[in-house]
C-alpha cells in the first residue's frame, strides 16, 4: 500500500470526469487512484449507456490509463463474503456493487475516496468523504 494511493468509489470517478467538482479536487491531493473492477464495469455501463456514448466512453478511456485498476481475486473474495455477512447480520446491509468496492479496497489496505456515507458501515474501511 502506498500511503498516497486511493481507491475512488464510482460517484466520485464520475465527479473526476466531470472535473470541476469537489471530489475530482480531492482526488488531486493523491499522487495515485486505483479503481476495483467493479467501478470500471459501473463507469463502462454509465458511458454506454448516455446519449453521448462514443465521447464517455473515451473520457473513461482516458481515466482508466491513469488508474491502476485493483481486480478481484481469492482474498478480496473472502473480504466481500465477510464484509457482506456482518452487514447482513447487522441488519445494515449496502449495494451489492458496492460490497465488492469495499472488498477491494480492503484487500489491497487502501482508503476509498466516497460520496457514499454507507461505506461508513463496512469495518476496518478507512473512508474519506470530500
């Protein structure tokens, strides 16, 4: 883990294409961003799907080179299976998508930068709200 790193949740990856927002500022203050997987997939989804396709898919083209993109493998599995366990034992559980979000970021120890105030539920994350 390096200590200027950070996972980026999907609305803030959306703000830093968006440029201009708070969050896209940020993100800045970090020498390194990193995205799960499972960001990418919601950030291809959301260009594919807009009336602008061609032109949001190239804007996230152009994020993705600048991010080291985190899969998921057998110990972020695990985290997603613990993590969506104690959430459902809690009886706080949170999107699915972003039970792996925070799966990854936990399994390479990095904070995720996040509108989202229920990754706030998922122990052990280290959240950062602009």
């Amino acid at each position: 883990m390096s200590g200027r790193e950070i996972a980026l949740d999907s609305s803030v990856a959306v703000a830093v294409l968006n440029r201009g927002s708070k969050a896209g500022e940020w993100a800045t203050a970090y020498d390194g961003h990193c995205l799960s997987v499972t960001v990418v997939g919601e950030l291809l989804y959301g260009a594919l799907n807009s009336r602008r396709s061609h032109e949001n898919l190239a804007r996230v083209d152009t994020l993705l080179r600048s991010c080291r993109i985190l899969d998921i493998d057998q110990p972020a599995s695990r985290a997603y299976a613990e993590i969506r366990l104690r959430l459902k034992k809690s009886g706080r559980p949170i999107p699915e998508n972003d039970v792996w979000i925070a799966a990854v970021s936990l399994r390479h120890g990095l904070p995720l930068l996040t509108h989202d105030a229920h990754f706030s539920e998922v122990e052990g994350l280290i959240v950062v709200q602009p």
